[in-house]
C-alpha cells in the first residue's frame, strides 16, 4: 500500500491541482475554462483506449529497474477481479470491456466537444459526462487495479461538476 501511495502521490497531487485550477477558470474565465475542461474530458475518455492495447513487454527481462515504478500494467482486461471470483475465464469480460472502453472514449469526446461548443448541444453536457464517467467507472471497477484509483476518483468529481457543481456550459 505505501508503495502505490508513493507512486501516485505526485500524480494525485497534479490531478488535485488541475482539478482546483480548472474550478478556478470555469469561475473566473469560463471561456478559457471550458478549453481545458474540454481536454481533460477528452485525455481521460483517450486513456481508456489503453485498455486495447497489449501490456509493454519489460525492457529489462521482467524486473524493474532500480528508482523505476514496480507497478503492473493496470489496463489489462484480462484481469479482472469479478471473472476471477465467478470462476470463468477473461473471454466474456473482455469483449464488453472493449465494447465500455469505446462507450467511454466516445461519451467522453462527445461531452468534450459540448463542454468546447462544437458540433455537440450545450444542452446535452450533463448527460454527457454523467455516462462517459460512469462507463469509465464500470470499468475500473470491473477490471480495479490500485492504480486506477485516480481515475475513479476523477469520475467522481466529474459527476459532481455535471449534477451539483458551479458551472455548465448552457
């Protein structure tokens, strides 16, 4: 545990101060809020899409290096910790796990281009992240890795922003 706290630590706290900044724009330039909302939306329905991709073959014959991050490769629909309590195999899981990794990239890019005014209603942004985020959360519940816990916790606060939080872009 007090490793994964020392690896995402920093990445927690860039995550908290993007998040507080963005607040910040959305209040005080909405028009330069909305842009960087926008990419963070889009950045993490993009880093979903890691999930299709293989796991990164070690480049030092399995161990990690010395100062480098032990952490497993946590977008592995393979693992996934509800087919290992029902006992079946990764095969079911990992089609609707490609099927929610596509729902996610594309709600989330849709609830970008919303958030940015392009091409998408205004008026569909809230319904827009609210499922973009939980097709994100289903996700990282079904295939939960310590290191997704960041993006559960992003998805929490996005839904927060959509259903009580001080702005919108209507």
């Amino acid at each position: 545990m007090a490793r994964i706290i020392r690896e995402l630590g920093p990445l927690a706290i860039v995550v908290v101060v993007v998040g507080a900044v963005t607040l910040w724009l959305l209040g005080s330039n909405p028009d330069v809020g909305r842009w960087v909302l926008a990419v963070i939306l889009f950045g993490h329905g993009w880093v979903h899409l890691m999930f299709l991709f293989p796991r990164p073959a070690p480049s030092d014959g399995g161990k990690p290096a010395p100062g480098k991050p032990a952490t497993d490769w946590p977008f592995d629909l393979r693992v996934s910790w509800i087919a290992k309590r029902a006992g079946t195999g990764p095969g079911a899981f990992m089609a609707v796990g490609r099927v929610l990794v596509l729902v996610t990239f594309v709600l989330s890019t849709l609830a970008a281009l919303a958030t940015a005014g392009i091409l998408v209603p205004a008026a569909w942004w809230q319904g827009l992240v609210v499922a973009s985020s939980l097709a994100s959360l289903a996700m990282l519940v079904v295939w939960f890795a310590p290191m997704l816990l960041l993006g559960i916790l992003i998805d929490i606060a996005l839904v927060w922003l959509a259903i009580a939080g001080p702005w919108s872009p209507a």
